[in-house]
C-alpha cells in the first residue's frame, strides 16, 4: 500500500568512526528518556536496551520500532559492540550494574543517587580511575537553565556571601520499596547545592517520621557548612500540594527559585540587612535595605539532553566532569549521614 | 549488530476490517499531534502523510519511521485506500482541501477555523450531507475535562441561569500572516462558548486595533445572547504574560476556569448577589451571598485523543458528532461577524 | 479617675495663619479616610463635618471626639469659618455642593466622578476659573506609588510608544443605585489612562449589560486614540473573585500592574516583538525577543494624604493640578460617550 | 469656632458596674491594637496607659485624646482604680510586671510568649492560682477564623489522624536584640500547635544559625508527638520574601494554610495514600487518592477584639481559658527546649 500513495525516506547516515553506543538498563519511569536523548544525540547511539521487564520492552518497542530488546543485563554490558552502560535502575542495583560495566570496559551513566553506600561508591571511583573510564551520575538539575543561572549570580558574586540555602521538595510521591524520602528526593537538592556552594559541608543534622510503609516519609535535614552558612532540606512524599522551591539569603542580594513557576523561575531580591554599629543593647543594630526585583531570563533547554552531551564530551575529549563519581560519592556520603541522624532523632553526624 | 546482543518486536497484529485509514495534510504546529494520536488509536492508522515542505517530511520521517510520505495533496486525496483525511493546513486553504475529499468519498477531519468564510462552511455541509460524509472540526477543546466539566455545571443546575461568560485569551503570539488575532484565537473561546451555552448568540460588536503587519493583533469581541447573556473575550498577540482565563457568571454561583493552572483549573465559587424588594432608591436593592469554594478535580486527558476515537465512533456508528460542519459554521459565522464589526469600530452586526 | 493615675496631654499647638479650614460633607464609605487625612496634615484641619444620617454623624463622633458635626449643607456651605469645601457624596449631588460651594467662594475637593453630566462640568469650571477658586477631582490613584512609576517610565521613553492599555477591574461589588458600573468603577481606569497617556482620546466603544437592578452591572469599554494606541476597560459588579490588573504594551517593553499584588505591583517585561522587512507573506514578518523581567521597586504611601497636601499647596501658592476640574471633565465626557455607546451596543461615540 | 457651625455629641454612657478597667503597659508596635480593641469593647476601658518613652506616649494621646498617660509603670500596677493590667513590653520584663501586678490584686493579659524561662511560668500560674487571678497570654492566632476553622475540621474527624504539622513563618524581619528568632516567631506556631493538636509533644530537636547580631536568625524545630505525629517549623528573619504557610496531613484529607492569601486561607485536599496489602517488596504498597480541593469560606474578624473579650467573659464569669497561665507555659517549654537544642546542632531534648 504504502508504494502505492507515496515513499518513506531511508535513514543511510554513515555511522561516525566516534559514534559511542550505548547499552541502556532499565525502562521504568526515567529510562524512556534517557533513550530518546541518547537517540537525538548526533553522537551517540542506543545500540541495545535492557529490561527484566517484557512489559516494559513491548512499550520502548512501540516508541522505537527496530530499537533492539535484550532481558540479560550481564550479555549487554559483556557486549563487545557498546562503549557506555547506561544504569536507570533502582538504587540498590546500581553498584553491581555500574562494577560489571566497568569491569567490562564500559564508561557508565549511573542514575542519581550513584550508590546505597559510601563504600560501594569509593570502590567504583577507584575502578574507573584504574580502568580509565567515565563515570557520570545522573543530577540532572545541574544542566538546567536555573540552576546554571544561579550559579552564575553566586560566581560572579552577585548574591554576595552566602548565609542560608533553603530547600522545599514536598508532594503527594511515589512511594519507593527500598529506600526513604531523603534517598528519593533529597539527592536533587544535594546535589544542587553542592554545585552551588563552593565550601564542603561539615556536619548533617536530620529528623523525620516514618507513616505507612516503614521508611521516613517526611524528613527534615540540616546540614552545617564552615563559618555561618548553613542548608536546610524539607522533603515530604504526604504532601497534598507539589511545591519545588528554594530560597539562598547572601549578605547583597537573596534568591527565591520556584521551580514550578513557567516563566519566572528565579527572582532575585535587592533586600537584605545591614549590621551597623552597635550603640545600645535597645538601639536598633540592623538596617533594612529594600529594592526593585529582578527576574533574570533563564534558558529554556532539555538539561538531560546537554547532560548526556557533556557525557559524550567527556569520554571523546577526555575532558573533566562536574557530576562525575566523586559529586556522586558527596551526594551519598550525606544522605548516609542525614539517615543516621534521622535514626538518632536529629544528633549531629559529622562528615 | 543488533542481532548480535537483542531482538525486536515485530508489530503484526492484523489488520482490523474497520479500520479506519487516515490520510493527513499538514506536518507544521499541529500536525504532528494529529499523527501521533491517529497513530495511538486502535481503530485507525496513518496510510500516508502530506506536507509540501520537504523539511516537514524529513521531521515525521525521524519521528516516525516507515510512515508514508507524499508531496502531491491532489494524489493523497484520490486514493482509494484511505477512507478519511484530516486537514492540518492554514485556513485559507481548508475549504479547497476539505471539498476535493469529500467529492472523492472521504469523511475529513478538519483544523479550527472551519473554512474562511460562511459560505464555504455551508457548501461542505451541504456536500457532506449529500454524500453521507462525516464532518468534524478540530475544537480540541471541547474534549477537555475542564470543559466538559463546565458543561456538567451548567446542565445540572449547578451554576443556574447565566449571566456572563468573560474569556482573555492572551500572549506573545505567533503572528499569522494570513488571518488575524480573532481568526486565530478566538475559535477557541467562541467554540467553546458555543458548546457550553444552550441560547444562540444573536449580535456580535468588536473592536481591536492593527499595530504591525496588517492584521489586528489586539481585539474585544462581545457576543449577545438573547435575554440578558452577555459573552466577552479579549484576545491578545502581544501581551507580555500568558493568560488563559474565563470567568462564567450564574444565578446561583460563579465559577472560573484558569487553564494554566495545573491543579486547580477550575473554582466554582459559592458567591453571588440576591434582588431583595425595591423598598426605596437608596435602600440597598440586593443583598450579598458569600460561602465556600470548591475545586472539583478535572480529569486529565488528552483532549485530542478523545476527539479523534470520537471522529472513528461517529464514522463507524454513523453517531451524532458535538462538533460537526455547523459547529464549524457557527464559530465562522461568529469570526465573519466579529472581523466586520471590527472594521466598522464596534458597530454591531445582527447573526 | 484619670488625674488618679496619670495625665493628658493637651493639644494647644498654636492654629497656624495659612491653615486651611475644610467642611467635610458626606461620611459614608469614603469619607472617613477624608476626614482622618485631613487631620493629619499641618496645613488643614476639619472644621465641621456634614452628614443627613444621625447614625454616620455618630460614628464619626466616635472616630474623631470632638469634631463639629452638622447635619444642613447649606449651612457648611455657607460659614465664613471655612476655606474649602471637600464634597464625598453620591455623583448626582456633586453639581449642586460644588456650585454652592464656589459660590460662596470655597475652593472644591470633589469625589470622582467629578459630575453627572459633560454640560456640569463645563459650568463648575467655568465658575472656578471666574472666581479664582481651585477645583480637585479625588482620582486618587494618580498619586499611588504604581501610577507615579508607570507614568516615569512612559516619560523616560522606558516603554516605547504604546500600542494598547488593558484594563480589568472586576469584584463582587457594591450595588449603586443611582449609577451603572462604567459611572462606579471606570473613572479610576479613565482617570488614570488619561495621566499616563499623552494623546487625547477620539471615540468610544462600549458594550454592557443589566443583570439585577436596572443598571448596567457588566461592561467593556473601547477608547481610540490617534494613531495605533487602543486602551480596554472590562468592569464588572458580578465577578466572585477580584481584579486589578492592568496590561500596558509598548513598542520597546511591556508592563503588567497587579494592584492586589502587596509586594511587586510592577513588572516590566522586556519583551515584545520587531517588524522585519517582508519578504514573503509565507515568511515570518516579525521576530520575537524575550528577556528578563523587572519589578521596581513602587513607593508605599497613602496616596489620598499626598493628594490633599497636593491640594493644599495648590490652593496656598496657586500651583497647577494635575486632577483639577478638566481632568474631570475628561472623564465626565468618556463616562457619557461610554453609556451612550452602551446603549447602542457598541456604536462608537466620538468625544 | 466649633459652635457656630454645628455641634459635638457628648458621650455621657453610665459606666456599667461590671465595667473592667485596665491599665495598658507598652505602646511600641502591638501596644496601639491593645488599647484600640479594649476601647471598643463594651464591658471595658483603658484607664490609663504606661510607656516609658515620652514618643510613644505623645503617638498615644494623638491617636486617644483624653487618655490617661503614665510613665511610671508601678504607679499604674498599684492604683486601686484598675482591676487588670495589660503587659504589652519586650518578654524579659514580663516575669516582674506580671508578677507585680498578680500580686497587686490584678488579673493580667501578656504578650507572647509568656515568660523568658519555664521557671518563671510556673511561679506566674501558682501566684495566680492563688489569688483567684486570671492570666491571659496573647496567642491572637488562636482566635482567627482560620485556626477556629481548622481546630473544627480536626475535631470532627474530617482530616482522620494527623500524620505531621508543617509551618513556614519567614520573611525579613525585625532584628530583636534580646532574643532569637525562635523566640521572636515560633510562639505563634508553636500556640497554634498545641491548640490544634491534642497530644503533648514529647521531645524537641532544632538546629539554626547566627548571622548578624549574635542570635539566631534562622531556625529550623522539629517537635516529636506521641506515635507517629512529627511537627516542623521554619522560622527566618532573612527571607526576601513573606511566608505564612502550614501544611498538615491527616490520614483522610490534607490541608494548606496560607495566611497570605485574602480570600482563599484554607484549602481542604482529598488527596492521600491508602496502604494496601503487601504483596511483594516490588509492588506498590500504597495506593494514591485525588479529588476535589474545597476553601471553607473563613470568618473574617479582628482576632484580637475577639480575644480580649474572651479574657472579659473569662473574668467576669470566672470561665476557664484555652490561652490561660498553661498554655503559654507549655510554649516556654517548648522554646526553651529549641533554644537549647539549637546550641547542641540538633540534639534531642525532651520535654
């Protein structure tokens, strides 16, 4: 029929001698978009996708017809014919996963958070360092226009010195089986605020309550960094509103990202106080400064899509990476710690 | 190499005797959502698509490949393997397009605005009549779950008698080049509006004004309804911010539907004004009613998807259809009347 | 009991020589915040204060101890004790206060809208200008924080030329019985479009209904001005929820006042769209931009105190006045071209 | 002058027998609303009122001609003439104004929070005991429409079970110089927790940070309940931006409080998770519920008036008093526990 009222174009592009082939792990929630951005990427492509799920195959098969379908993890990361392993699997696989694709060679995008331990974390650096292979962990918010935006105003010193990161991550969540709401949600907020803060944090403070299936669902971190700045986390899988919101106090100017808003993601506020000379213990020894907001445009892009691009860039170019295997090993070593004080009823774990 | 380390589906499900096959005119804005739904239904396909443009074919050749392509309408029309045509194309070219299927057999699916002007819409009518040939007019829309919530509001008794219905439809549009502001959004609203309210609109008076290329880009249309229903909608190609609003006002309470608002599109609001007993000119005449507010959740759908089984359902089951040729009629009789009202600086013009 | 357990002070500030003595007529829902700014000015004071109602007369007496209460007009009108009379009655009283007034050689503060009728004003001006007496009309948004800063950022060229002014003021309202809703609520709107907007408007377009008491409770206002500029004011006494907003585009930047928005009624977009030369009707005639976004910082202060004191300095040193009586004229002139238009549905009036 | 033109009604009102005269101490910020409120209170007066700066004493008398003014606060606790004193100063001088006037016969009203120590509470409640006198302390929130509203919603079991109390009170605050931001802020969420929630909170972690002025600005409690009931607060005196927020989940329906919001302070979520049987680690354990979101319409009063004439009610009829002696005790408890948690980074301390 087709002949009959028209032609279908045939996709001949030569393959490129540095095309890297991935083998992609886990179809759920994120793996389909992993996938399609692998797929769209000049540079890459998918060359086979497994999942122990044939439901899950049948879906990727009607969304990319002719992608090829595997069910044994271990014959896709053996494969001679693929360069990276892409791990978009439950958190507690990722260590074995990650391990037999290094052990076989395979530079590895790992899904957020890298690892359930510290340890398993350590060892995988040391492989790859030794094997000369990429890990990438997949905090994909650090490619987003705001988070790029706002470490921009932080760099060029615009916010002035930071006094407090604030963070709101509550919704009606996905309840998980085998991790909490501080391993489920927190690891974006970790993440981001590590890119953005330069300091190393110092010490975790953490409390939360466990409601219906045995793990926190409402949590509470603090986290201590040298001097005075401090962070602040509220995650919450009970919430009945989604709310996406961050706010960073610095000495010259504050911040309030809402992630949720379309068009006005960050305001930057002229507001602030200022110390003044301390007369009397009943003077006033603060002023206040109040000024015009400004809502700097933030580019509109697919973070995943320059995420996985940067990936490429760094296995060609053997170039460095921001959210390599140590950003990752930082994001577990705190939610290790904010679990452990969370146990503890808030008592302080140092880092 | 992919046999190497996979396998793939092989989709051969037979074909089912009543599908019904598509052929699709248009891969520009829209387009692509009309493939993608036909394509998702399972009684219809996609026989072949149709665009002039050869870079709109090489976009749904990577987004769906093996899809048959054809640049010739004129031969896509006359095939005798597809059974309707779906019209994605300008307006002005709808009417052209939309009476060759129809005199070639095909029932057709055609983008909003119907035609460009009230005769052409009543010439396809009368031709798909005389051919027993189905008609629909893309008012999405209609399929919405807010809409057809409304529409339950109003036909129970919920918001009783109207009084007003005051829709701003606004934004930093794409300018057209062929139609105006009116011609372009204002479907939306007066489709709607057409849907929702039982009486038939008898005058229109607008007024707008041309600020760039020739065409009004600013414009206020009023609808009178018989009795004391009043309709109005502001719609806007050069707003700074998007604004998706309508405000319905009833007897016995009020209700507004914000279309950007992800959660709580629509608030019926239990408030209104009673006529108390005139006693004396400067004695109060009514009396205020305040209470609750109540968000009733709208299901989420793709209203798209909805409408286009509903065009199957109507084809195969010969049913009634809300939005057929004088649904389409209606809104170009609506749009004719509002672009003369416009020219003549809000003169009204009786329907 | 009081010189018991302490003392009062007692208020023996010498009555300056340029004091202003006001008669206040009319306590109702405005008044009170008349008679309380007059107080707190240094250069006026409250001499007496008329009501026909004996229970407003007692609540002022409440509010403010020792306030001269009076129930005749005439007589206020009339005392030789007074300079200026300040008329916060309903519209159709206005004339006969204010021609009183001046003739009995009192300066005029009168509440919007200035008069009922075009002829009235004309008469009440004419008569000021004889007697050197100085008229304000209450259009006290001109003196908000938000109005000042708009009309700054038309003057320094900001904005660009405008193309359009977009006005909703919508609520449950308060029924008038005397007046529709274009006489109630568009004099704020028409005044302040008139004190931001340089050119003189030339026609008007109005369309409306009467739901309840015989008055138009719904209406929506069409201004045209030489050129391209249009300006939109859609008021209604129905709405169950409130607005304030005003939409101003022009040709470099576009801007949004939320009056109902506490801390940022301002925001400026920079956006907009540029006419490129025409190549192809087929071919995109304008390019977009989109940039950030700014809320400058709008002063919080009492805008009727700084009206008053506009009014006492204009009355003591002779100084000009932006909302004097052909400010109000102006207004008065939309009004009656509005509700004429109305009454034709939509037929343009020409000032 | 006043009699040639119109005259003064005379408030010649028999002072009741039951009449409670008060003596106000303080005029600073809240100070003006105390005075205003009892004024207008049939059942009591301000017999006079004690400020130690001659400023706020003359602001006083301008806005109360005829109020009696003191400065000597010992004076006005001794006179015979006063049957209540009104302690409206900074929290470390709450202890020895209230202790002087319990012990001068007097019942006393004071401002939150209570005392400075638990110590201190507890010597105020047996003092009082004693004398048959009642303390009030000012948790004005607890007489809003919207804590009424939501207390009922609890009580009546339309929210089920609570599964935590989220608050968020930040904005930029005014720097106190005796106490920190917990002090400052938390007593009001804190007070409207132990209102709401009927259970006695067990143990108490917080964590917060110095900024300026050597007192915590920023602050973060966790407050434990008995089973699985958690409780969070926020407070800031840093943020850019004002937020009133408190979300609780209950097992049947969800809640937002958003102060902020005029028309829309409380919204109702049928939203929730069900557990459901457990199956396999692997299936979902919990099922999610959505629905409508309903905003009960909340009385809009001056929380205050109703307040102080609750303490009225409460003397003269010898009624208990949900804000009484315990109930600001339990609130000093609670934020001497934070205070000190704060100092050892997160350490529980249990109440």
């Amino acid at each position: 029929m087709a002949t009959a009222i028209g032609t279908t174009y045939t996709h001949t592009e030569p393959v490129a001698a540095d095309l890297i082939r991935f083998g992609v792990i886990g179809y759920g929630y994120w793996g389909p978009n992993i996938v399609r951005n692998l797929g769209s990427l000049p540079g890459a492509c998918v060359a086979a996708l497994c999942d122990r799920s044939q439901q899950a195959l049948r879906r990727a098969s009607q969304a990319h017809p002719g992608l090829n379908l595997i069910s044994d993890s271990a014959q896709l990361i053996s494969s001679p014919l693929i360069q990276a392993i892409a791990v978009v699997t439950p958190v507690w696989t990722h260590y074995e996963l990650a391990k037999a694709a290094l052990e076989n060679g395979k530079h590895v995008f790992v899904e957020k958070p890298f690892t359930s331990t510290v340890d398993q974390a350590e060892e995988l650096i040391e492989l790859a360092d030794k094997r000369n292979l990429k890990i990438m962990v997949d905090h994909t918010f650090l490619f987003t226009g705001a988070v790029r935006k706002i470490r921009q105003l932080i760099d060029d010193g615009t916010l002035g010195g930071l006094y407090y990161y604030d963070s709101t991550r509550v919704n009606l969540g996905l309840f998980q089986h085998d991790i909490n709401v501080i391993w489920d949600l927190a690891p974006h907020d970790l993440s981001i605020m590590d890119f953005l803060i330069d300091a190393r944090p110092e010490a975790i403070s953490a409390t939360g309550q466990k409601h219906l299936n045995g793990h926190e669902d409402v949590a509470f971190i603090t986290v201590y960094f040298p001097g005075r700045l401090i962070a602040h986390i509220n995650v919450n899988w009970l919430s009945p509103v989604k709310v996406r919101t961050t706010l960073i106090g610095g000495e010259k100017k504050m911040l309030v990202w809402n992630d949720l808003d379309t068009d006005e993601k960050l305001k930057v506020y002229d507001k602030g106080v200022n110390i003044c000379t301390k007369q009397d213990v009943y003077e006033l020894l603060v002023s206040y400064r109040s000024g015009d907001m400004w809502a700097p445009q933030v580019e509109q892009v697919e973070a995943l899509k320059i995420e996985l691009q940067s990936f490429l860039d760094c296995i060609t170019y053997n170039k460095s990476i921001i959210n390599g295997g140590l950003a990752g090993l930082q994001v577990v070593r705190m939610l290790e710690a904010a679990s452990s004080s969370v146990a503890r009823m808030g008592e302080v774990v140092y880092l």
